[in-house]
C-alpha cells in the first residue's frame, strides 16, 4: 500500500512537475517573442487543466494564449478567445477577478489594434476599475494603454497624465531599466513628438537603450523606436539623422518579418514622411502607396491606417497642386473611415454615422473641404466645387460636435475649438465668395449667418461642460444618467455593428435604443423645455427670423475674428452684407492697448487706437442706422464699442448709435421683452457692502448707490426689495422672491475666473449654509425673470476666452438663469462713477417709460456723463455695456 | 483687339488693355498665351479681319512682359490685302496701391512689319499695280513709342496712356492710281496719307467690371484724342505739311463679356462701337464697330 501511494505520489509529482516544465517553456517561448510555440505550449498545458478541473489554471492559460493571438495580430480570434473566457469566469470561476481585469485590458489591446479606440477605452477602463490600486505590473500596462489611447484622441494631457502614472509604478517594481519602463518611455516620446521633438528624442533614446541591452538589436521595440526617434529628428529638422534611424528600422523589419506586416507599412509611412520632408515628392509618393498596400492586404480597404495613409497620399497630391487627385484621396480617406461602401463621386454626401476614427474623418473632412477650395482657385473654377467644400465644412462641423462630447480634457477643447473655428472662417468666406453669384445670392448669405451661428452656438455645449453645474433647470438627475447611459450604448453597439455588419440582435438592439433615445428626448423637449434649448441648440435663429425681429435702424454686427482675417456679417431687415478683412499685424496689439490707454487715461493715445480700431472694425453702416447690436467674437469681447471713434467727425460711436450687445443672434432673440413698466415692475438690489474675503475693499457707495435706486422706484410708485450688508447673502439671492422683480441690481465685486469660468463669482455675505461666494455653476442653477440684472461691480462682463468658442464668464451663466438683459462691466470702475451712472440709466428708464430702450438708456446715461467734466474720460463712462436687446 | 476701334494699338497694351484680370482669391498665372480674332468694319467698305497671338509673362509679382503678332487680312473695294501685322512690345510695372486697387505703368513699342505701301492689281487701277489706302495696309509702318498708366480695382479700371509715332511710313496712295474705278468720288473718300508721319494720340480708359466666379462683363468707354496734327508729303508742293482737321477726338462705347473655363482656359468676346470720329483720318483708323473673340491659355 505503502509502495502504492509511493507511486501515485511520484505520477501526482511527475505530472505537476510536467505541467509545470509545460507552462514555464511556453512562458519562455513568450518572453522569446515566439508567440506562436508559446500559443501551442500554452493551449496544450490548458488542456491538462482542464482535464483536471483547474479552473483558474486553466483561465489563466487561456488568458496567455489570447495574449499571444494578440501579439500574432491574430485580432479576430483573440477576440473570440476573450469572449469564450469572460463566458467562462462568468460560469465557473467568479472568485479570480485578476484574471477579468486581464481578458478586458487584452481585449481593449485587440480593439486599440483593430482601431476601435472608444471600444477599447470600454474594456480598459473595466480593467482598470477591478486592478487593485496598489503598485502592480498590470495595472501600470493598462494605464499605458490608456495613455495610447487618449494620445490618439488628441487627448494629450489626459493621456501624459497616464503614461507617467505606468513609468511611476513601473520604476517602483521593476527598476529603471526594465523593459516595461522602456515602453513607457517610449509613449512619453510619442506624446511630444511634435510639441517638443528634442525631448521626444531622448526619451526614445532612453527606452532603445533599454530595449537593445534587453532584447537584443532585431526586436520589434527596437524597431518601432528607431522609427519614432526618426520622426522626432524629423520634426527637429535633421534629414538624414531621420533617415537613417528609419533605414535602420526597415533593416530590422527585413530580418523579422518575410510577409506584410503592419509594421514594415508603418515604416513606409515614415519613410514617406521624410522623402516629404527633404521635397522628394515622388519617393515620398512611392513610400506611401507601398504602406497603402500593405495596410490593405493586412487589414482591407476598411481601417483607420488605411485612412490615414490616403490622408498623407491627399496631403502630397495638394503640396503638388494635383488638387483634384488630392481631393479623390481624401475622399477615399473618409471611405475607408466609415461603413459605407466607397463612392467615387466626390460631390455626393457622405453619410457619416459609422467611423471607425473621428480624428483621422474630422482630418479628412477638413482636408477634402480645403483640397476642393484650392481646385477651384486654383485650378477648375467650378461652383460645384465651391458649393461642395461647404457641404464638406457643415459636414466636419457636425463631426466636431459629436467629438466636443467625447474630448475630456481643456487643451483638447481648446485644439477642437481651433479646428471649429477653421471650418467657420473658411465656410463664411465661401460663402461670401458664393453669395456674389447672382443665382446664390440669398441662399449663401444665409448659410454664412449659420455659419456664424453656429460657431456662437459652440460656446452653449462648452459652459455646460465646464461648469458642470448640480441642477441644469430643473432636469432631475436620473434623467441626465438615463440620457448620458443610452448615449454610451449607442456609440458602443455602433462600433460593434462595424466589425458585424449584418448581424441582427445588434441591429435590433441599436433600433431598440434609439427608440429609448427618441422617446427620452421628446420627454424632456416637453416637460424640461429651457433643459433641450440649453443642450441641444439646434433650433438656431435663421436670418429670415433674425431680419424679421430688427426694427428699422436697427443693425446686427456679427464677428468672428479668424486666424487669418475677420469676418463681419452686417445685417439689417433687409440685407446682409459680408465683409472679410484680413487682419493687420498690430490687431492684436489695439484692443489691450485701448484697454490700457483708457485705463490710465492717456486721452490722445485712446483716441489714436480707438480711430483705427473703428475704421477696421466698423463697416460702412446704413445711413437710417440709429441702434447697432454687437455680437463679438475673440478679443472683441474685451472691447466696448462706445468707445471707437470717429475721426472726421470727432464723435465717439455713443454719440452717434446706441449699442447693445449679443453673444448670439439667437440669444439676442431670446432676449426681446417688452419694456413697459407699469406699478407692479420693481427692483430687488443687493449690496454686501463689506466683505470678509480678504484682497475685497469695502465699497461704501454702493450702499448709497442702492438706497438712490431704492428711492428712485419707490417715488414711481415701483416695489422694491432690497439686501444689505449682512443680510445680502447667497440664500437671499437663491430665495424665489429676489428673482422675480423686473430688475435685480448687484452692487458689489465680482470676478471672473479666466482659467477656470465656473470658479466666477458675485462676492456676497457669508452665512451659515454658505460662504459668501455665488459661484457662476451655481448661477446656471438659479432662475430669475427678470428684464435686466445689473452687475455694478469691476469687470463681471469678462470671461475666458477661448479660440472659436467665444467668452465663459459669470454672463453666460446669468443668461441661463433667465436674465433677459444684462449690465456689466468691462474693467475695474471708479465706485462713484459708477453710481452716477446707474442712477443715471435707471432714471432714465423709468422716465420714459417704454418709449425708451434699455440701449437708449444707457446711452443717455452715458453722454451725460461725458459731458460732464469730472467724468468726461472713457474710463468713467464705457465699461458698462448692455448685454440684450 | 490688334490696331483697335480707332487706336493705333496702344488701348491694348499692358496695363491699358481692357478686361484685365483681377482677383485676391484666384491665383493668377504667370505665363498666357491668346489667340485673337478681330473684324472690324471701318467707315468705308473694307473689312478688317484679324489673327493676333499674344504672350504674356509675369516676372515676379509686379513685371510683366507682352508680345502681340497680329496676322491681317483686309478685303474692300479697292481690293484686299493681308500679312504679318506690327508687331507690340512692352512692359508693365505695378507700382503701388490706392483705394484696394493696383497702379501699374507701361512702356512699349510698336514696330512695323512693312511700310505701309501694299499695292494692289486690278481692272479699277487699270491692270497696273496701284498704292492701296492706309485702311489696306497691315503695318501703319512706323516705330511708335507707347507709355501708360492705369488703376484698377474689383470694379473699376481707368487707364491713361500715350502714343508717339516716331518715323513716318511709306505710303504713296493717289487717287488717280484708280482711274477706272466706278465711282470716283468713292476713292476720294480715302484720305492722302502720302509718307504719313501720324500726330500723337492720347487715349484714356474707363471701364466698369462685373466679375463673378467664372464669367465677367464690362461696360467701358475709350476716348482717344489725337492731339497733335498728322503730317504727309505733299507731291504738288514737293513738302512735308501738316494735314487740318485731323485732330480731335474718336470715341467708343465697348462691352465684353468673359468666360473662365477654368483658371487655364478663358474666352472672351468684345464688342466696340463708334460713338464719334476724326473729319480727317489719313491713318485708316476708324471703325464702325469692332467685335473680337479671344481664347488664352494661361499656365
């Protein structure tokens, strides 16, 4: 019995010892980059598992061999391979959540592969989520992957924050020299290929010495990172130094790979970057249509790569002026971007619910648009391919909006806002271009005011996002989630629906949520009607609704100042006029110098800036013009129009017009109230007086300021509401009863965060409950019916400026808060001056009744103050400017 | 439009040419090549038909060159010649800016081809080959200098520019060299220009553009006034004397309209017509109404 239980024994030992020698040669085998031995050893160990109901041991090869399948770019099996495994843990091995973290971070390696980043981000983060956040191997991988993702969704301060999470907790396990902190190295290079090329370079420098020491000279890391330490000697400009790392890579590629592979096409893209480079346009050319091949052999007609390289091959087509191939290139970029088979007619549109890469499709877009452009000037001179390139432009503008959702970070808003703000200035011009046809003179005036529209319209979706506020009117938040949920499923069923096109439990299911979608959304357009105008402004004011609601003498001057030139829609009842001017190099120098000049009083040097900036700005205005409503754009914020001067006649703008301001048209037309005052119209003001918050001076006139306007409206017989000192607080603003007199008068500082807009505040008393500050996040959550909110305090009408998205300040969260018309201020004002001015306007208001504007008041409030010589100085009278109509 | 409504060749040359390309967006080309075909009806019977080809080459952004080699053919009464036309040269400069739109200035020269004395058989000049009038001649047979300058911008183009002939021709024209024309009082109206030396011309152009994406159209005028007397040889007096009623102004109404086929191929049409004219025009130079029809290519 004794020799018996011997034996077994010595079989048990034999047989684990074997399973043991089994896993360990495939582990070898896998640290060899023989992935296809280590695949066999690894299944052939899994099969003995699984004979002997080791259920983790059995995963966990499992799991080996999908990562092998992976490293063979065997993607589609190592998808099905995954799947059968989640399937697997899902029956009989709940316990080992490790190994659910590793399926998903393979699985979303397999989708960043296949070029499904969005669904790779679903599997990584899943992965992320289960790993322990203690210092592991696994976790620092999937925080790499991550970084490689963000990276090419141009989300480049997210994806540097992951990249040195993984180098962090790699160096902690594994030392400096390691090969996993060489990969992270690596991806650090990536990330500043282009912003900063040299210390790319050494980080690549860094992580090839690890890989040669480890791997040896022909490794595929080894490879790829002479490729990139090319390219960023590229970008710094040395030719040869590119070429020859390049060659070198190639060499390598050569050695290890008989076939095609991804890889070597990569290479040839490079290659071709550098033939571009040094003006070698047809080697370039060459190298291109090699890669182009190659990639797709490799993976069809139907891929991100694929796109790409039409996008290069386009790129070189147009630096040689073969505009019209350009443009069949990009085309076929765009076609192998999407589901939809290919057509060659590049004047058909494109339908573009299926892609597989925004970016490379927004690039595409972009260069179609700009490629047709260029045919036209330069070559055809074809309307259609005018009207074309505005198609292709509204195209790409829709395509940036999806993407504003899925852009994380501020920098990479901000870049969005740049390529927005390209389509804008170019459709315009087209436009401008198009409308001096006699057959499209209408039609195209009309889309330029879209245009225009559109691009004030981004700045909506934007406030939003940054300011994050707890309540948007009233929306309960499980309605949000609901929206927020269906719209993830929707994205992730689209790009599962790629890969499968015909199979119909997804196509029902897809069918399935957009009904969902359709029927929440009718729900809230319904019931949470100021909610759907806040998130979804696509009901944007048309121009023939616009030119209806401008009395005669009335004008809109619409800007929006682009890279190159400004552009500026004058628009009356009944004509718009486009004009494009190209910007002068000291542009940017007059509107802070006016700032400057005004601020310190320097009268002569006002007057010298603010005449240029008037002949500039100001286009040759309708004679019958009495009032012109201003929506800026960029830098115009900062500047109020009162001020330009006439220089043949010697008269401020004020004294000729009356001014107002917009952000949009179609917030502007929100804004038409009726101006009557009847006994029932009254004024709530606030005014702290004294502050606790340190750096904030006592404004002892602004007590004053509000008992004048106090007794102003109570000797017309109006009610009036009135917080002072410590009982203006921010529980007496929120209170329902502040928000529903006609005017709400704010007598106190203000600031406005430039970095961060939802950290601009109206300084108040602190109480209890809260400290003091009315936050703009929580503004958005107010809900006032006032006809006018005044901000009598120093430069609440600024905001942060961002490139074609336009000003976030405490402004755009009153006016969702319901204010029809705002007074603010565009620069720290004289406490005294101020006051004169605000009784002044409000006398003003109330004297005349509704046969006077707000504009007209504010106007008149002005002039007499300058003509008044203690306050004849721009400084005391133009700061406050009316947001309204 | 060669030697044009009642020009001597100048209203077409460099910046005074009618119908210039202008754009800020468009990318003009350097080079041009056009063919032109022009009939022009004068005051009497002959037809002027002709076949110019013109080159043009910018050098930079703001010099340009211009050759034109009109081949002729005309037909009347009196009989009907043809051959190589004079031949333009000039220069153009753009010099500046005023008002959005560009100065330039010209300077040029024609240089004949012949010496304006073609001779013609026919039963009319008794089977004996016989001096035709200037309106016969293809060449007006002597240098000329040509200088101008112009303005133009998206609408408007106003030219100015001179023309001096330096030399005279050979053209020994006598009314009795037809004696056996019908109708005699026919070949009188063909006016002496016995080794004409042409008084100098002053021309200045106004034209309103129309210009759309590919196509344009003008409305211009063209007053030409010669301002000094054209001088012949008189054989009777054995001297050279200046002839009356020889200066004074020529005006023309013109209208084009032009076609871009693409930014290298272009047409275009024109149309001149005679609004007033010189009593007295030894030179030929009068037209009725001109109608011209160009294609360039540009590269």
């Amino acid at each position: 019995m004794r020799k018996e239980l011997f034996f077994l024994f010595l079989i048990s030992y034999s047989v684990l010892f074997a399973q043991q020698e089994l896993y360990e040669e495939a582990d070898r085998f896998y640290a060899k980059n023989d992935w296809s031995a280590a695949y066999d050893l690894f299944s052939e160990s899994s099969v003995v598992f699984l004979q002997e109901t080791k259920w983790n041991d059995y995963i966990h090869c499992n799991v080996r061999m999908a990562d092998c399948l992976l490293r063979m770019t065997l993607f589609q099996e190592g998808l099905a391979l995954s799947d059968s495994i989640l399937n697997f843990i899902k029956k009989w091995s709940s316990s080992d959540t490790l190994m659910l973290a590793d399926v998903n971070r393979i699985k979303g390696e397999i989708w960043l592969n296949l070029g499904n980043n969005e669904k790779a981000l679903e599997h990584l983060h899943i992965a992320e989520k289960i790993y322990p956040k203690t210092i592991n191997l696994p976790l620092a991988e999937c925080y790499n992957l991550l970084g490689i993702i963000y990276w090419n969704n141009q989300n480049q301060s997210i994806s540097r924050q992951y990249h040195q999470m993984a180098l962090e907790i790699k160096s902690k396990v594994v030392g400096d020299n390691s090969l996993t902190v060489a990969d992270s190295y690596n991806n650090l290079g990536l990330l500043y290929t282009n912003s900063n090329p040299s210390l790319a370079y050494d980080y690549f420098e860094k992580a090839l010495k690890t890989y040669e020491n480890q791997l040896g000279t022909l490794h595929p890391k080894v490879g790829y990172c002479l490729i990139n330490m090319g390219k960023s000697q590229l970008n710094s400009g040395w030719i040869d130094q590119a070429q020859e790392l390049i060659i070198k890579a190639e060499l390598i590629w050569g050695e290890l790979y008989k076939y095609d592979h991804p890889a070597k096409a990569f290479t040839f893209l490079a290659k071709g970057e550098v033939f571009e480079y040094a003006n070698d346009q047809n080697n370039a050319l060459l190298s291109y249509e090699t890669a182009l091949q190659m990639y797709v052999r490799l993976f069809g007609e139907k891929h991100p790569e694929v796109a790409n390289t039409y996008l290069k091959i386009g790129g070189l087509f147009q630096s040689k002026s073969n505009f019209k191939n350009a443009v069949l290139s990009f085309q076929r970029a765009i076609y192998s971007n999407i589901r939809s088979p290919f057509v060659e007619n590049i004047y058909s549109i494109t339908p573009l619910d299926d892609y597989f890469n925004a970016d490379i499709l927004l690039a595409s877009l972009l260069s179609k648009a700009k490629a047709l452009e260029a045919l036209h000037f330069e070559k055809s001179l074809k309307i259609k391919d005018l009207k074309q390139a505005i198609v292709t432009y509204q195209q790409a503008d829709t395509l940036l909006n999806k993407l504003r959702t899925i852009r994380k970070s501020e920098a990479d808003q901000l870049r969005l806002g740049e390529q927005s703000l390209l389509i804008y200035e170019n459709g315009i011009q087209l436009c401008e271009v198009l409308a001096l046809q006699p057959a499209f003179f209408e039609s195209y005036k009309k889309i330029a005011f879209s245009f225009s529209e559109r691009s004030k319209a981004a700045l909506l979706l934007k406030s939003i996002e940054d300011t994050k506020p707890t309540a948007f009117k009233g929306l309960p938040e499980r309605m949000q989630l609901q929206e927020s949920k269906i719209k993830d499923s929707l994205a992730l069923i689209a790009l599962v629906r790629l890969k499968d096109p015909t199979n119909k439990s997804y196509q029902q299911k897809e069918f399935a949520l957009n009904q969902a979608y359709v029927s929440l959304q009718n729900d809230i357009k319904l019931n949470y009607p100021d909610y759907f105008e806040l998130k979804y402004p696509s009901s944007l004011i048309g121009l023939d609704d616009f030119q209806k609601l401008l009395k005669e003498g009335e004008i809109a001057l619409t800007y929006l100042e682009g890279n190159q030139s400004l552009i500026v829609l004058l628009i009356s009842s009944d004509e718009i006029e486009i004009v494009v001017k190209p910007l002068p190099v000291e542009y940017k120098k007059w509107i802070p110098g006016l700032r400057n000049s005004i601020s310190y009083q320097l009268d002569k040097q006002t007057r010298k800036i603010s005449s240029e900036l008037y002949n500039f700005l100001l286009p040759e205005l309708p004679k019958n013009t009495s009032k012109i409503i201003i929506i800026p754009d960029g830098k115009l914020h900062q500047l109020p129009f009162e001020v330009l001067y006439d220089i043949t006649s010697n008269k401020w703008l004020i004294e000729n017009y009356e001014i107002s301001y917009a952000y949009s048209a179609t917030l502007w037309s929100k804004t038409i109230t009726e101006n009557t005052l009847d006994e029932n119209t009254g004024i709530a003001l606030a005014a702290p007086v004294e502050f606790n918050q340190s750096g904030l001076v006592t404004l002892p006139d602004s007590e004053k300021e509000t008992q004048d306007l106090k007794y102003l409206f109570l000797s017309h017989r109006m009610p009036t509401y009135q917080v002072l000192r410590e009982k203006a607080t921010e529980e007496s603003i929120k209170n329902a009863n502040f928000g529903k007199y006609s005017f709400l008068h704010f007598a106190t500082h203000g600031v406005v965060d430039m970095q961060n807009p939802s950290r601009s505040c109206i300084y108040l008393q602190p109480d209890s409950v809260n400290d003091g500050q009315l936050f703009a996040g929580e503004i958005y959550g107010l809900n006032f019916t006032s006809k006018l909110v005044s901000l009598s305090a120093c430069e609440t009408g600024l905001g942060q400026f961002a490139s074609g998205e336009g000003i976030l300040g405490l402004t755009r969260a009153l006016t969702f808060a319901g204010a029809k018309q705002l007074l603010v201020s565009l620069w720290s004002v004289s406490d005294e001056s101020t006051a004169q001015l605000m009784v002044g306007f409000y006398t003003n208001v109330i004297r005349n009744n509704s046969e006077t504007s707000f504009s007209q008041a504010l106007q008149q409030a002005k002039l007499d103050l300058l003509h008044h010589d203690q306050w004849k100085k721009p400084y005391y009278w133009a700061p406050f400017i009316l947001i309204g109509n | 439009m060669g030697q044009g409504c009642s020009d001597a060749g100048f209203c077409t040359m460099g910046a005074m040419r009618p119908n210039q390309a202008y754009s800020k967006r468009l990318k003009l080309k350097l080079r041009s090549i056009e063919y032109n075909f022009y009939r022009g009806q004068s005051n009497l019977t002959p037809v002027i038909y002709a076949h110019t080809v013109e080159f043009n080459a910018s050098i930079g952004n703001s010099i340009s060159l211009q050759v034109k080699a009109p081949f002729m053919h005309i037909e009347g009464n009196l009989g009907n010649n043809s051959g190589l036309g004079d031949i333009s040269l000039s220069t153009s400069r753009t010099i500046g800016k005023w008002k959005e739109g560009n100065i330039g200035i010209t300077v040029g020269a024609k240089i004949p081809t012949n010496n304006s004395n073609a001779e013609f058989t026919s039963a009319e000049s008794g089977n004996l080959p016989a001096d035709l009038p200037m309106y016969y001649q293809t060449s007006l047979g002597s240098f000329d200098l040509v200088a101008g300058v112009a303005w133009i911008n998206e609408k408007w183009l106003l030219a100015t520019g001179i023309q001096i002939a330096l030399t005279e021709n050979k053209n020994e024209f006598k009314w009795g060299e037809w004696p056996a024309y019908p109708d005699p009082m026919y070949v009188r109206k063909y006016d002496i220009a016995n080794h004409l030396k042409r008084g100098t011309d002053v021309m200045v152009r106004i034209e309103r553009s129309f210009r759309f994406l590919n196509f344009d159209y003008s409305l211009g005028l063209l007053p030409i006034y010669r301002v000094s007397k054209d001088e012949i040889f008189n054989t009777t007096l054995e001297k050279r004397e200046k002839v009356d009623q020889t200066t004074g102004l020529a005006l023309s109404g013109l209208t084009s309209f032009g076609y871009q086929l693409s930014i290298n191929h272009g047409l275009r049409l024109v149309y001149g017509y005679k609004l007033t004219d010189r009593e007295i025009n030894p030179d030929g130079l009068t037209r009725k109404n001109v109608l011209s029809f160009t294609y360039a290519y540009k590269f």
